[in-house]
C-alpha cells in the first residue's frame, strides 16, 4: 500500500510540473510563420460570420489585418435579432416608442460591429491594408447615419473592391415621397473616375442620388441595381449614359421618374429589368439587349434596333381591376416599335385586351418557343372569353 501511494504521489508531482510548464503559443507561432497568401486562403474558406467571430476572439488574427475577400454585413453577420415583439398591452404610441428604441438599439449595435471589424484594417484615415473582392452593407441605415456610410464607402474604394452594396432597404419603415428626406445621399462622387476604376457590380437601396456637374461615370461598371432610390430623370440618364460598359440594368421602386427616355445608343445593354418605377415612357436602343423585363403599370414603349432580344417579361400591376373602373384603353401597354421577332421565350401577365394588343403585330413570334401567359378573367364562371388570349398562338408558328 506504501509503494502504491508513492507511485500516486509521484504521478500527481509530475503533474504539477507539468501544469508549471507554460505551454507554447502554438496559434501564433502558425500566423507569423504562415504566408500571406495561405493565411488569406485559410480566411476565405470561412463563413464571414465564423470569420467575425474568430477575429473578435483572437487578437493574433487581428493583429495580422487579413481579411476576407468578401466582406457582407447583415445583421446575421452578428448575430443580431430584430424581432420587435411588440407588448400590445401598451397603447399604440408606446409600442411605437418601443419598436423606435429597439431600432436604434440594432442599429447602433450593428455600426459597432462593423467599426470593429474594419478599424485594424486601416492602415492610414484613407488607406487600407487589404483588398477584397465584395463589399456590402445591408441594413436599415439611413441619413443620420451619413458618417459611417461615407467612411465604409471609403473603405470600399480603397479596398479596390470588384463588387459593392449598400442595400438599406431591410426594414423600411417610412415609404413613399415624405419619407425621402430620410435616404442618405450616397456619395456617388467617390466612385467617379479613376477612384472607382475596379467597380463592376453596384447595388444601391433606400438612398437619394444626386449627381454632381463634375460626374464622369464609373469606369468599369458592368452591373448596376437600383432599388427604392430617389433620382431625377436628368441624373438617371445621365448615369446610364456615362457608364460606358453597362451590361445589366436592375431599376425598382425609383422616383420620382415618369419616363426613360435615352436617345443614344446604350451598346453594351444586355439585360434591363424595370419594376414598379411608375414609368408612363420607356424609350431606348440597345442593339444587343437579350433579356427585357417589364414590370410596371401604364406605360408606352419604345425599344428599337433591338434585334437580339431573346427573352421577354410583360407585366401590368393594373390587370386586376375593376373592367368598370376604366376603360380596356387605360389598361393596355401601348407597344411601339416593339416587333419581337428573335424572342423564344415570353411570359405575359397581362388582361384579355393587354394580350390582344400585344398580338396586333402577326409577326411579332415567328421564332417563339416558349409561352407563359396568365390571363387575368372574369369572375363569370361561364365566361369564356379567355379564349381569345390564344391569339398569340395563332402567330408563334415554332411554338
């Protein structure tokens, strides 16, 4: 029993000394000795979110200032509920003094967040010691929020990144003209010219444009998206037309526009998709546009010289109203120079009339193949007179 208690006691001495010894940083041994390159590999095999949080709990990482190449903020990023749970025991005006707070509450926590992030990856107040491929911020930030969202624009440019949005249309809580005055006016300057020369891909949301006299386009922008943005017809043209490269246009929700109308060539255009803009006009010419989709109410339009056009949209958010309440005129798209005779694939959701108006053209689907069409009807159940909607057929002879 002696001998065996001495064995113990001189297991648990070893012990102890062991627990003494202090163990090597082996973490970051690895990031001195690793190479730029392997470390920013490791980063971009991550998650940004496992990213954040691992840069939150070790300071080697920070101390590196590697970055992931793409950089996504969302409230997911951190982790951030935004479920207002509202207590709807208090009056009307409390709950909305609650859901205020709470708002402000997410905000500011986001903008921390992001700081924390970006603020080791300064190396000087206008230089950064990394590059990226994306930058996006999407979050409710709106013009009292103006100095952050210059300085993370900034930093977006200085990081040379390929693809940037700021997208601060999730939880809107003020629509339509009244609420403009809160969109902030997105310095679109400091994407003019040499400065924003690695721009492809812009996403803009919930934030008014003005364009300045000395606005040159962004060089090599290939994609622009526009969703819930204040800008005058003016500047809208303007900036299509200095984007020399454009290939995708996005426009949502914009006002207070009434036309598009650009007389020159836009060459490059091969997708435009305009929704819920309120436009009365649409005139372009875009030689090698291929995709088109039309989402809005009343509208004329005018696309010439588009030969290319293989895959078309047509939607009228006014096809479901009362026949009573207007005339067949008032609801049609009226469709000039707008012969689609390369088009093989078509989707309609329009009225009877709609259709028919469309289909007035005979050679308008020599080439059609593909055929989507919901007709929106009567309530009669005996009403048969969707039926005239298969004129189209009639005209697609390869359908």
């Amino acid at each position: 029993m002696e001998k065996q208690s001495s064995q113990e006691l001189s297991i648990e001495n070893k012990s102890a000394g062991f627990s003494r010894v202090e163990k090597p940083k082996v973490a970051e041994i690895q990031l001195q000795l690793l190479p730029y390159d392997v470390l920013r590999d490791i980063l971009s095999r991550l998650s940004i979110k496992d990213v954040v949080r691992m840069s939150t709990l070790s300071g080697e990482w920070r101390q590196q200032r590697i970055c992931h190449p793409d950089l996504v903020f969302t409230k997911d990023t951190f982790g951030i509920s935004t479920d207002p749970d509202p207590d709807f025991t208090k009056t009307i005006n409390a709950i909305i003094r609650d859901t205020d707070a709470k708002r402000a509450s997410w905000t500011a926590e986001f903008i921390f967040n992001v700081e924390s992030v970006l603020r080791p990856l300064w190396s000087t107040s206008t230089t950064t010691t990394t590059t990226l491929d994306k930058f996006a911020v999407e979050f409710g930030l709106r013009r009292k929020h103006k100095y952050y969202i210059d300085r993370w624009v900034s930093f977006s440019i200085a990081s040379r990144a390929k693809h940037i949005a700021f997208d601060f249309t999730f939880d809107v809580d003020c629509a339509g003209p009244g609420c403009d005055q809160y969109k902030d006016v997105f310095p679109l300057c400091k994407l003019s010219g040499p400065s924003g020369s690695c721009v492809t891909s812009l996403v803009l949301g919930y934030v008014w444009l003005k364009l300045p006299p000395s606005f040159c386009g962004i060089t090599n922008l290939r994609k622009l998206t526009l969703k819930t943005v204040f800008i005058s017809e003016g500047d809208l043209q303007c900036l299509l037309l200095s984007c020399a490269l454009l290939e995708h246009i996005n426009i949502e929700w914009c006002s207070p526009l009434s036309s598009l109308r650009i007389g020159q060539e836009l060459c490059r255009l091969q997708y435009l998709r305009v929704r819920r803009s309120e436009l009365e006009m649409l005139e372009l010419h875009a030689p090698n546009l291929t995709k088109f989709e039309f989402d809005e109410d009343l509208a004329q339009i005018v696309l010439s010289d588009c030969l290319r056009l293989s895959e078309a949209t047509f939607v009228s958010n006014m096809r479901t109203q009362e026949f009573n309440d207007y005339d067949f005129d008032d609801l049609a798209f009226t469709f000039t120079e707008l012969a689609l005779p390369h088009v093989q694939k078509l989707f309609l959701l329009l009225n009877l009339d709609q259709v028919l108006r469309f289909s007035e053209n005979q050679n308008s689907f020599i080439n059609l193949r593909h055929l989507n069409m919901n007709l929106e009807i009567g309530w009669d159940p005996y009403d048969d007179s969707w039926a005239i909607g298969l004129v189209v057929i009639d005209f697609a002879l390869l359908l």
